[in-house]
C-alpha cells in the first residue's frame, strides 16, 4: 500500500480496487468512475437527479461485476410506478458497462428526494451467464439511498452481509463495498471495519486517490491488496445488432420509411450513436460487418 502523503489526485483513469481482510474474512472493493459515466450520460440531458441515480448505479455495477466468475453480464434495474419509469445499468465481466434511465419529463426532479423518486419501485439484479443459466434477485426499492437500497438487496436475497458507500458529483462517482465472506471472523470484525470506512467524507472521497483512502482507512489493518482493473464504457451495440432488431418490425413499416426517406436511420437508446440501413441492407445483406467504434 502506498504510504505517500500527497492529498491530491493524480489523474487516473477509471478503475476498481480489490481487496481483502484475510484474517477478518472480509472482502472490499473501492471503485472510482470519471471517463465511463461522462460518456454514459453524454448527450442524454437527464435532470441532475436521475444523472445522479445513474452514475451510483454504475458504480453499484462494476462493484458487483467483479464477482462474476464465468463470462457474461449484471444488469441493475430500477423500476417504479410514479416519476421514475426505469433506470438501467448493465456491466460485463470485462467491467465495460453502459447504462439509460427513463423518466416523466415536465417534473422538476431538484425538489424530488431519493425516497420521492423511487417510490414504489423495486429493484432487479440480473445475472447472465453467456452459457448457462440466468439468474435474477428482486427487493423492493425501500432506503434513504441506492446504497442501502442494495445493502437491503443482499441481506434480502443473498444473505451476505454488506454495507456500501456512495458519493458522486457531476464528474466523478466513488463506490466502497465491504462484504463478509462465509468464513467470516466474527460479526465485530464486520463492525469494525464499517466503523472505520463510515469516518470517509464526500469531499475526502472525490478529491484524493484511491490508494490513499485505502491507507488512511485501513492502515492499521492486515490487508492484501490486487491489482486494480481498469473500467470502461462499453456499449456493444452493432450494425448486425441493429438490423436484427429492424427486421421485427412490420415489413410494410420498413417498405414505408424506406419509400418516404430512402433509408431506416436507428438510434442506440444507450450511446446515441444513429445507424442507417438502405433497402438493401435490409433486405440483401444478412450479416453486416459491425463497425462501431464503441467497443
Ligand atoms: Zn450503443
């Protein structure tokens, strides 16, 4: 761990930092987001609060993604019956990510707090493997924020004990997950632990290195730290994929659009990026070459 004294943060670029309390039986991971949630919100304008929503959901997901032991992705959903329609981040075992919210617009969502804005929702977390069976855990949406929101998740559905901080602002988004292991020490280990992390301020968080945190945390501690892994924005989505979804619509849907503007123009919901597709893309080309230079 380094011991360096300096408080301001070096640029980095985003990543997740693995750890663990070998002889509590207690695991960590600190994850710090920048770049990723800047192109993740780029362009969609959403109110301050569901940016906000967003980018500690990200953050949610890169911390659970690195638990994945085979390839595939998580998906966080959040879903309510009132203003909120549905806000989604999914990660890959890569730790790419990519994420969109939908909401009622005409509200002014800076007088709306956490518990306004989700409202009689729930909260889904998917697990899918890309061979083998999905999995998928659903709670209530019921805490004064996401991070209890999902401390209730594990608690309800994993029965894991775990406890989560989340800070953003509009640049940077910060994650610190403790969770106990089954061979866990003892629950005062836990509490220990949490009592040390619960000393972090916004401000401390958002303004100095990952590295450093750790160390003014934990110092004290026996901690095994590994390397950190870098963490992307990643859409995955692809002309092939486009086209695929083109062709369920109505044939004489497509013969229309095509008739009226010589072309079909789609647009990703998550990157924004637009495809056009003429008539003989659609009708003669079955396998398009996917070039989009998101991934
Ligand atoms: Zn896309």
């Amino acid at each position: 761990m380094s011991l360096c004294s300096n408080t301001n943060k070096t640029f980095m670029s985003d990543k997740i930092h693995r750890f663990i309390f070998d002889t509590y039986g207690i695991r960590g991971e600190l994850v710090n987001l920048t770049d990723s949630v800047s192109r993740m919100l780029q362009n969609h304008n959403y109110p301050a609060t569901i940016a906000d929503l967003l980018q500690q959901t990200a953050a949610v997901s890169i911390l659970l993604a690195t638990t994945l032991k085979f390839e595939g992705k998580i998906s966080i959903q959040l879903q309510t019956s009132s203003h909120l329609k549905m806000l989604v981040v999914q990660a890959t075992h890569k730790l790419g990510f990519r994420g969109l919210a939908r909401y009622k617009k005409n509200i002014d969502y800076s007088k709306l707090s956490f518990q306004e804005l989700i409202k009689d929702g729930h909260m889904s977390i998917t697990i899918e493997p890309k061979q083998g069976k999905r999995y998928q855990g659903i709670v209530p949406l019921d805490g004064e924020s996401l991070a209890q929101c999902v401390e209730n998740y594990f608690n309800q559905s994993e029965q894991l004990e775990t406890r989560i901080w989340l800070f953003n602002d509009n640049t940077q988004t910060f994650g610190l997950m403790l969770q106990a292991l089954p061979d866990m020490l003892s629950q005062d280990s836990f509490e220990h632990l949490v009592y040390l992390a619960s000393t972090l301020t916004k401000e401390e968080c958002l303004s100095v290195d990952a590295e450093i945190i750790l160390h003014r945390l934990f110092h004290q501690e026996s901690i095994k730290e590994f390397s950190a892994e870098s963490v992307k924005f990643t859409c995955g989505c692809s002309e092939k994929k486009m086209l695929d979804s083109i062709k369920l619509l109505p044939e004489d849907e497509i013969n229309e659009v095509i008739k009226t503007k010589g072309k079909l123009s789609v647009r990703c919901e998550f990157c924004l990026n637009q495809f056009h597709f003429s008539e003989v893309d659609i009708k003669q080309t079955p396998n398009l070459v996917c070039n989009n230079t998101q991934h």
